[in-house]
C-alpha cells in the first residue's frame, strides 16, 4: 500500500515540480518515508505513535489542572463502581491488582531474563530493563511534580500512601507486559498465537488498571494518564527495538543450550512466578474494614428545614455534575427503622446490583 501511494504521488506533476524546486525538503521527507533507510518509516511511525499518545498524556494532565469534566466525573466512577463490590469480587480484583506490584514485576523481570541470557537475547533482556526501571522512576517524578490526593482511603480497600497520579501498576503493566507481549509476538510463528499474545497482554493491562479504580486506590484519570504514557514510552522502546532487528545483521551467538531445554526451563519459571503470586496474594488479603462510629447530631424538628438541608443536593446529576431531575423526597430515618417502616407498609428491598 505504501508502495502504491508513493508511486502515485512521486508520478504527479505537480509533486514532481516541487520536488525540483525543494530538492533537500522532499529528499529528507523521501528518507523519512522509505522503509529501507535505518531512520526512515519504522522511525516515522513510532514518533508519531509517541506524539499522539504524549498528546493524550498532556491532555489528561491539563484536564487535572483546570478541573474540567473528565476530572469532574472521577468520583462519580469510583462511586458507581462501588455498588458492584462484592466480597469475591473484591478478591478477584485484589488478585487482579497485584500482578502490578513491584514486587511481582520485579521477580517477573528476574526469571524472564535467565531465559534471554541464555538464548544470548541481552537486547531484549536490556530493554525490558530499561522499559521498568525507566517506566518507575518516570511515575515518582510525575506523582512528586503533581501530588495528586488519592481518593478518600475510607473507600479505598487495600491501603495507600503515595501520591495518585498517574497510576504506578497501569504503567508498568503496560510496561512490562506489554512489551513480553511484543517479544511473544516477535518469536511466534504461528498467526493464532501472535494474535493470542496481543490479546492476553492487553486483556492484562486493562484489567489491572481497572482493579485499581474498581479498589478505590486511583481515580480514573490517573489509570488513562498512565495508559497514555506508558503507551508512548513502549512505542518508544519498540521503535528502537525494530530498528536494530531491521538494520543489524549481526547473527547471534548460538546459545550454550537447547532449545527445548530452555523451553522447559521457561515453563518451570513461570510457574515458579506464579507460585510467588499467589504467596503474595495469601500473605497480603484485604484487611477487615474498620466500623465507622458515627457521631449523633441531634436536631430539633423546627430546626430540619434550616440546618438539615442547607448541604444536601437539591437535584440529581450525571456523571460530570450536570443538573438532571429534582428530589421530590428525603427521609431522615436510620436505615433499620426505615426498612422495617417500608416492610410494614408491604415493600420488598430490591436486589443488590451485580455485573
């Protein structure tokens, strides 16, 4: 296709005129399109790739600083997410969470990269480096320039202390299973498991970054800030990756061992890992909740219509805070006295909502 196009304009005579006229201008452009030059399309196409996910990156970022509506509606997803919350849910999600962990990303690196040494993969192995220590530092400095509040730990099940944004699991996710996805991709043979490994490691990505907004641990803006960054550093690093395959012809050394033996070690670290996962997940549960004593304000009934309500929305709101219909309604009542009076009156509690 590329091909094509490129005919087709370089045979315009238009183009051609041009061309004569601005002989350096459509020379560089000309290299910057040819897939041949060691600088030219696959770096073209990953800086362009860069640029609209830093785009994103410093969109979401604006957004935080003058407060507009995808800011606005944060806590409104937070709170919506938490009338799903189930208690084996919640330990799915928790599971979920912690294949983001520094710890277990850390151990990831250590037993993936005995396999690339021993397959004398170092470029791989030093990008993988690269991609989560770089990936690490780049989420403190963010969260120490920012200094984001997280949301309101009462909501939040598993602990947090750090800054919010952006999200330090939804980018080294991206990370490092991403880009273990990418190596996948780059050694399958087969088309099915190349689609299989784009699949399982996107599959991944999302789901640890909605554990952590489904978890109260970040708002939502955090997890797409953290999306949109580590996308643009890992087409970055994938960009220099496939210049070097590309343009490199070195061959590789021949590893010191089979094939198959590596394969069956591989198996062996991966369940390993796997095994230290689930550790982790047994040594790190969620902590019961603490019960909230709430403290009882007594108000006198001519005083309801003055004090009561002076705080309360008059309104209800969608997502971003826009007025929707008037509340007709409010009873003011503790919750077992209200049941049992609606119970007595022949009314039923509606289920619970689930996925």
């Amino acid at each position: 296709i590329l091909k094509s196009v490129s005919r087709a304009i370089t045979n315009d005579p238009e183009v051609r005129l041009l061309a004569a006229r601005f002989p350096r201008f459509f020379g560089f452009i000309k290299k910057r399109l040819t897939p041949d030059e060691k600088f030219g399309l696959y770096l073209t196409i990953g800086s362009v790739i860069t640029v609209i996910f830093l785009f994103l990156f410093f969109g979401v970022v604006e957004d935080l600083i003058g407060q507009d509506l995808l800011i606005q509606s944060d806590l409104r997803i937070i709170n919506l997410l938490q009338i799903f919350r189930l208690p084996s849910f919640n330990k799915l999600m928790l599971f979920i969470t912690y294949l983001g962990r520094w710890q277990i990303i850390v151990l990831g690196v250590v037993l993936v990269g005995i396999p690339f040494a021993l397959l004398n993969r170092w470029r791989y192995l030093i990008a993988l480096i690269v991609s989560v220590g770089g990936g690490e530092f780049f989420v403190w400095l963010v969260k120490h320039i920012i200094e984001r509040p997280r949301p309101l730990l009462i909501n939040a099940l598993p602990p947090e202390i750090s800054f919010s944004f952006p999200s330090g699991h939804s980018f080294v996710a991206v990370s490092f299973y991403g880009l273990l996805g990418y190596f996948i991709f780059r050694a399958a043979k087969s088309r099915l498991l190349k689609i299989c490994s784009i699949i399982i490691s996107a599959l991944i990505i999302l789901a640890i970054g909605f554990s952590r907004v489904y978890l109260g641990a970040h708002w939502p803006s955090d997890v797409l800030a953290s999306y949109a960054s580590a996308a643009a550093w890992l087409a970055v690093l994938i960009t220099a990756l496939e210049i070097r395959r590309k343009f490199n012809h070195r061959p590789h050394s021949a590893p010191r061992f089979s094939v198959a033996s590596i394969a069956g070690l591989s198996v062996f670290l991966f369940a390993l890992w796997g095994i230290y996962v689930g550790y982790f997940f047994q040594a790190h549960s969620l902590n019961p909740r603490t019960e909230i004593i709430e403290r009882q304000i007594v108000i006198s009934e001519k005083d309801i219509p003055r004090n009561l309500f002076l705080t309360f929305p008059r309104v209800s709101e969608d997502i971003v805070a826009r007025p929707m219909e008037p509340i007709n309604i409010i009873a003011v009542a503790g919750y077992k006295d209200l049941t049992a009076a609606f119970g007595k009156a022949g009314w039923f509690l509606a289920d619970s909502i689930t996925a």
